[in-house]
C-alpha cells in the first residue's frame, strides 16, 4: 500500500496551491467571526485536491472499490456546493442519509449482527455520523486532516498482512492525500479542508471502517464493534462533547462554536498548535489500541481499553470545567427544572469520583491477575477465584477510601498529603480484603503476590487519576496569555511559595509569576514551582529585561535594599507591591488557611475576568 500513498502524497502537493489560488480568486474564502477560530480570510476548497488525488490515485492502482469512491464523491459535490452557498443542515443531512442508503443497496452494508435489516440501519447511522462528526471536527488547523490520516494508518495497520484489497487501495491513496494536504492545513493554514473536504473524508472513513479490516477479530459483537469505534474515538468524543453541551445550552448542535476539545484545551492554557497535537496523540493511542484488538483480539486488550475509556472520561471532565458559554446562558440552566448531568458532572463530582474509583479498583484488580498470570491458559484457570475475591475487593477498598477520607480533597489541590491517604486507604483495604479470602479459601503464596501487584496498581491508577488533573490545570495556568502582569516574586521562601501559588490560582489578583529573587545564596539557581530563583537584588535589572513588568514582596525587606529596590522600579515605571500571606489555623480542618491581603505603591485593583 506504499505506492498509492506516495504518489497520492505527492499529486496532493501539486493540487493544493492550485485549489488554493482558484478560491482565493473565486472569493471562496472563510472570513474571520465571533464564533469562528481563525483570524484571517483563509481560502477553502482544499477538498478539491484531496478528491482529486484520491480518486486518480485509487483508479490508477487496480479496481479501487467504486461504491465507496462514487458515493463518497457525491458528498464532495454537496460540500464544493455547500462552500460555495452554504446549504442548510437540514438539506446536508438529507444528502448524507441519501448517499449512506445508495452504498448500503450497492452491497457495502456491514456483517456486525448478521441480520440484514439492523446491519443495514446501523451502517447508515455510522456513515452519517461519522461525517458530521468530521465535518464538526474541522475547527482548527489541521486537525480533522491529521485525525483522518491517523484514523486511516490505523485502519490500514490493522490490516497488516492481508492480501490487498479495493478498501486498502482506497484508504492508502486517501491516506497520501491528506498527507500532501496537511503540509498546508497544519497551523498556521494557508487552506481549509472546507465542507468539500471533511464531508469526502469523513463518509469515506466512515465507509471505511464498517467493514473488514484485513484481519480476524472475534466473533460476538461487542469485539467486531470496538476496532472502528477505537480508530475513530477522538471523533465521537468530540462530537458527543460539542452536541451535548450544545444541547444543555439550548443551542442547535449543527451551528458553530468555540467549543469543541480543542478550543477547551486552548482555553486551558495550550496553543494552537499544542492542542492539535494533544488531540493527534491521543487519537494515535486508540489508533494503536484497535490494531491490537485486530490482532490479539477484544479479550486479550480489554484492561487496555478499560484504562484508555477511563482516562477519555476524565479528559472529558477537565474539558467540561472549562466555561465556553457566556454566564447568562448558564444561569438560565440553572433556572431550569432539572440539573443537566453536564453541570451536574462539573459542579457535583463526588458521585463521579465513587463511580470513577470503583471502575479502577476493579480493573487495577483484574490488571494484577493478569501480570501474574499472563494472556493464555493460567489465567482461564484462575478467572473462576478472581470473580468470587472480586466484590470482596471492591467492597473493602472502596470502604476503606471513604473511611479514610479520600473523597474530602479537591483533586486540583491534590498532595502530599492526600498521597499518604490513598497510601493508607488502599492498605487497610487490600489487607482487610486478603484476610478475608484466607478465611475462606485459605492462604496461597499466589493470592498474596495478587494482593502486593494489586495494591501497587491500584496506588498508581487512583493516584494517577488525580493527579492527571492537577496537571493538566496548572499546565493551563502557566501556559495561561494575558492573564495579567508578569512579576517576579522577591522572596523564595515558604512566603513566597504560598505567594506564587495564590496568583497561580487566583486570576482576579491579574499577576503572572516569572521568577523569583532572593537574598539567600543558597538559593540562586534553584527552581521553585518551576520557576527560577535568578539571585538577589543585583538581579533585578535582568528580571526586568527578562519581561517581567512589575515586582510583588512576600517578606520584608532591609531598608537599604528596599530602596535599591525602589529606585530601579521607579526608573522603569515598574509597579512595586507587597502582598503578605497569612497563615491561621482553621478549627475544623488540618488544612491551612490561605488571607492574603495586598498594598502596592499603584492605585491597582484585583481584576475580574
């Protein structure tokens, strides 16, 4: 399948510029808007040579399979129409439901349940959404191209070793295509994919992927229907986010927005480009996940789903957190008669956490059984025990969790701390459930290297989880532009740490962290909350060129540097400000109690965003 894709690969090269310039003359142009992503007039069409690389390519390199070009051709045409004069939904609904039946007659329905009619109404439902959800998909640059071409190198990876095929030769050149393409599309684009582009590629996937895959998979359902949900996983996340949210909001889902994952994922704190890239990586890692299922089968790769389904759900809540609907949209939720699970998810997590856990317990279990025993005969032999200590398990740790406190802590302040809990809950559990299986079935060498394997799995899923979040939250808020004045913070001490941390998590102060400066030599050079410690007040004029504009004290200051100090900021027009933080004891927590109170040398004001 190498030959279709380079020589697709490179006639999309050649094809694009001339698209290009044709839609840029014809006034085929995306025009910035409110609730569009791009800053420039950017022309569209890029379809137009993706199309016409495929099909050539296809046609050229034996009988390409031509109920799958010809109906994916038809959407084409709709969408160069629609980018021409922008058809209603309704009417691109109807054209999709119209080229999924045409292909279904033709004979390319698929064989996931055996019955005619319901593979018959299934293959149109997939095709249909898996185009929406490309053409959905096809918000910023470069992403529903990148994600085509990484859902198509995992179709054709599962078919590794198969004989070739009209479905490989189509998805090979369609392949070549998007990669000639995507050298233009990656941010920043010159050319968008437009509805020509993402209506073909995304009925062509969907046809795609409906059908074989060059490999065995086994039999039931279940396993035949997790290879293309896996290899186009990003796609239906995406989808089921935006229509969703949309939906609680009262908006249509088929009019645009800034609200898909990438735009979240932007709003976190990533650029552009970072947010793109996440979303290829992920996609990659289901990609890899359903070539596996291809060729070891469902039963052999379900822990790997299990974890990649559970780390998909909390992306999704770390997405969700993210307000992307202006404040009174979401009061008129909250004056409605009903709690939409959206905000019920985001604002009210601890039913969500309990479910979250007991999902990871129960997989962290089954994943010790299987690095004791392996894929093959020993562990068909030791499923019967694992089944009956199974609830036993469960029941006891997640008991000890609730005991323990683990559902007392905000993920995104998760610590040392709450660590020593987890450490603690998981023990106290995982014991208490051994002792109980030596009771009844008697001690074994075997069960109790299950239990330490368990224990550690379990430690690193419940804690990894948590700390998933905090990470992705504080990359967003370092990553965070224009959130307020850059500073540097002089004074690297517990103060000053308590300090950084505040304005990290409190945007209305309107300060960045930068750097440190303090006087103790011990501590120049070191990096604290990843930020570096540059010296004492000699160097203060570099933190400054360094793009520092403004300078908070979180300890007192000798006179004689204070006013060293002050006259270089003075010079600079450098604000100088002094916010202390106060440490007192709450009655009803452990915790400490974080009053900061701020006095600078300015009129300023902590902004609102």
């Amino acid at each position: 399948m190498v030959g279709p894709f380079v020589a697709a690969a490179a006639l999309s090269l050649l094809l694009t510029p001339l698209a290009r310039a044709f839609a840029r003359d014809r006034g085929v142009v995306a025009s910035p808007k409110a609730d569009r992503w791009h800053q420039q007039p950017t022309p569209l069409l890029g379809g137009v040579g993706v199309w016409l690389s495929s099909v050539a390519v296809a046609l050229v390199f034996g009988a390409p399979s031509i109920v799958i070009l010809g109906t994916a051709s038809c959407m084409f045409l709709v969408g160069v129409v629609d980018d021409g004069m922008r058809l209603r939904p309704a009417t691109k609904l109807t054209a999709q439901i119209i080229a999924a039946s045409f292909m279904v007659a033709l004979g390319g329905s698929s064989t996931w349940t055996g019955s005619l009619t319901v593979d018959a109404m299934l293959t149109i439902l997939w095709i249909v959404g898996m185009t929406n959800a490309f053409n959905l998909l096809d918000n910023m640059d470069g992403l529903c191209t990148g994600i085509a071409l990484i859902a198509l190198g995992a179709y054709l990876a599962a078919g590794l070793g198969a004989e070739p095929s009209p479905p490989l030769v189509v998805a090979s050149a369609v392949m070549g295509a998007l990669a000639g393409f995507l050298v233009y599309n990656f941010n920043p684009a010159s050319i968008f994919l437009g509805d020509s582009g993402s209506l073909f590629v995304g009925f062509t996937v969907g046809a795609l992927t409906v059908g074989g895959y060059g490999a065995d998979v086994d039999s039931n359902i279940v396993s035949v229907i997790a290879v293309p949900v896996l290899i186009l996983l990003i796609p239906i996340f995406d989808t089921t986010l935006v229509t969703v949210s949309r939906k609680l909001s009262g908006r249509s889902a088929s009019q645009g927005g800034t609200d898909h994952s990438s735009h979240r994922l932007v709003a976190l704190g990533f650029s552009e480009r970072g947010a793109v890239l996440v979303l290829y990586a992920l996609a990659g890692i289901s990609g890899f996940t359903a070539f596996l299922v291809g060729r070891y089968g469902f039963d052999n790769v379900k822990l790997l789903i299990g974890l990649l389904l559970i780390g998909m759900v909390l992306f999704g809540v770390q997405l969700c957190r993210v307000r992307v609907y202006e404040d009174r949209d979401f009061e008129l939720l909250q004056n409605r008669s009903y709690t939409p699970l959206l905000i019920e998810l985001t604002y009210k997590r601890r039913v969500f956490e309990i479910l979250l856990d007991f999902m990871l317990v129960s997989l962290g279990f089954y994943a010790a059984y299987r690095l004791r025993f392996g894929l093959g005969e020993p562990f068909s032999e030791q499923f019967p025990t694992f089944i009956n200590t199974l609830p036993v398990v469960i029941g006891c740790t997640m008991g000890s969790l609730w005991t323990f406190g683990a559902y007392r802590g905000v993920w995104r302040y998760f610590g040392l701390t709450d660590l020593t809990v987890f450490v603690r809950a998981i023990a106290v559990g995982l014991g208490l459930a051994a002792g109980i299986t030596v009771l009844v079935d008697g001690a074994s060498v075997e069960m109790a290297a299950i239990f330490i394997i368990a224990g550690l799995v379990l430690l690193l899923l419940l804690v990894g989880a948590r700390l998933s979040v905090r990470a992705v939250g504080e990359l967003g808020r370092r990553r965070e532009q224009g959130a307020g004045r850059s500073v540097v913070i002089y004074g690297a001490g517990d103060a000053g740490v308590m300090l950084a941390k505040e304005l990290l998590n409190n945007r209305q102060y309107g300060h960045q962290p930068v750097s440190f400066l303090d006087d103790n030599p011990v501590m120049h050079g070191r990096t604290v909350l990843g930020f570096t410690v540059l010296g004492g007040i000699e160097r203060l004029e570099e933190a400054l060129n360094g793009g520092a504009s403004g300078v908070v004290l979180s300890t007192d200051v000798e006179p004689s540097r204070l006013a060293t100090l002050e006259r270089t900021c003075g010079e600079r027009g450098v604000p100088v400000s002094r916010m202390r933080v106060r440490l007192q004891a709450m009655k009803l927590t452990d915790r400490p109690a974080i009053q900061p109170s701020m006095v600078t040398s300015t009129t300023t004001k902590p902004r609102l965003r």
